[in-house]
C-alpha cells in the first residue's frame, strides 16, 4: 500500500492480523462503523441496493456515489475511506477510470478507490494507481456484472473459474493493488490466492483464510429484509427493533401520551398574559 493513510492496514497485513473493513453510506452509519473499532470504511456501490432501493449495483451514478462517500467521510477522520468506482465509471478507458478515481479523491477525500474485474481491468487498475490514487481490486462475484438474482451465486466452483479468478488475482496484484476483495469464492480457492498474491486478501464469503474480512453494514445489522447470502452473520435485528421503536411512538401519538410535559417548552405565567393581553385588545 502506497498512502500513508493505509500504512496502518499494511502494519495489520504484516502482523498477521486481520483487517476489519465494513461498509457505510453516511454520517451516522460511518460514525458507528468507527465506534466499533472497524479499520476501513468501504462506501460500497452496494448502497444503490441498501440505501438506495435500486434493485442491482448498476444502477447507482457516480454523483449519488459521491454524494454518500462525501457524507461518510464527514463523519469519520480516524480511518480510511474507501471509494467504490460504480458500473459505467472507469470501464471504457484509462482516462475515463482515472477521471472517476480523482473525483472520489478530491471530491469526496477518498483514500483508495475499489473496482470490480481482472483482465481488460488490470490497465485500469494500473492507470489508476500511476495516477497516484491506491486501488483495492476485487474478483469472484462481480455484483456489477450480475443481472438476475440467480447471478448472485458462488464463483470459482469449477476449475475454469477458479483457476481465471486465480489469474486475475496475480495480476490485479502484480499491477500494484493495495488489496485485494474476493467475494462469494470457495474457501479452498481463497487459500490460494493468499499464497499467492503479498497484499492483503479481503474476503466476503470466501472462508477465513485471508488476511481480513468485509460485510455490508445493512446485512451485519440486520437491517436487510428477505433472503441473505450464506456468508452473513447478523449481528443485530435492527430492523425489527427499530420498527418496534417507531411502533411504539405511534402508538404514545394516537394515544395522547406523547408529547409529555417534558417534551415541551415552558413560558413564563407573565409572559403568557401578556400574550393574552395584547390579542384581546
Ligand atoms: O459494494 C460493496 O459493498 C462491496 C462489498 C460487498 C465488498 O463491493
């Protein structure tokens, strides 16, 4: 890793300590990831799906991308930042992907960017970083590249695509990625590409041996509804207690029982007659 920022994730890579990296799309959500002693931030262009409500990651804009990893970074001064390049955002040339990549830097104070895919991604990758901007590759399940939800299954299950994610891994590694996400992969695979590659190994549902881990912030919490990925492990029901909390206002609402007298603002006896006074004359 090049940025002094990521220089303490390099020390945890080196230790043989995992990296903690969770995502977040604003100030509060940022605020927490921190308070709960994670070591990067990723503003995941998987917010078009949780905060968002679009149904795929391809559906986000690099603005509204922006947008969200501004308000994180707002919130959070102690950790890096992780940008998410968005589908559409650094595909079709190097100069297209080294605009998108300065704008997460400059505009949003970005500490790395993150783009999906090996091959015809490495270039990228590797203009990026001649840029002078780290990049995190990703490889396995390609969320940008999924359009049914069917696509959301494992890769690298057969020996073709294990051995092209391996492949890809190399490179993205060999062009000068500060680390490396591999998502919904088999583990034995995963071992693999941490033999082989001397950056850090990020898994999402690719087993443990790797050099940390990554979970989307809505999953953890629990405030994903439905059918999760088998690699999650909920940490909290926040969406049901949340729920339950605005339940329950509603209910002291129609009720009368909110707001209480604490609830509101007093005004002096003397006040309140003149008041009164003033609008009877
Ligand atoms: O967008 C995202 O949240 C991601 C993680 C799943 C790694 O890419």
């Amino acid at each position: 890793m090049s940025s002094q920022a990521l220089d303490r994730l390099t020390d945890l890579y080196a230790r043989g300590e995992p990296i903690v990296m969770l995502t977040a799309y604003d100030t509060p959500s940022a605020r927490i990831v921190v308070a709960g002693g994670v070591d990067v931030i990723l503003v995941g262009d998987s917010a078009a799906m949780t905060v968002l409500g679009y149904s795929s990651t391809r559906e986000i804009s690099i603005d509204e991308l922006i947008m969200l990893t501004k308000a994180v970074r707002r919130g959070v001064t102690e950790i890096p930042v992780i940008g998410d390049l968005p589908f559409g955002s650094y595909e079709d040339s190097d100069e297209q992907a080294v605009r998108s990549a300065r704008r997460f830097v400059d505009e949003a104070g970005c500490d790395a960017v993150k783009l999906e895919g090996g091959g015809v991604m490495v270039p990228r990758a590797r203009a990026i970083i001649a840029a002078g901007i780290p990049v995190f590759g990703h490889v396995g399940l390609l969320p940008q590249s999924v359009r049914t939800r069917e696509g959301y299954r494992a890769r690298g299950r057969d020996p073709e695509q294990a051995f092209g994610i391996i492949a890809d891994s190399d490179d993205l590694a060999a062009a000068g990625c500060s680390a490396l996400i591999v998502e919904a992969v088999p583990a034995a695979v995963t071992e693999i590409i941490t033999q082989r590659v001397k950056i850090p190994v990020i898994g999402i549902g690719a087993g443990a041996d790797t050099g940390g881990q990554v979970l989307v912030y809505h999953d953890l919490l629990g405030f994903t509804q439905g059918r999760l990925a088998r690699f999650v492990k909920q940490y909290s029901t926040a969406h049901e207690s949340l729920a339950e909390a605005v339940r329950e206002w509603s209910a002291d609402v129609r009720a009368k029982r909110y707001p209480a007298v604490e609830h509101t603002y007093p005004i002096t006896p003397e006040a309140l007659a003149e008041v009164r006074q003033r609008l009877e004359n």
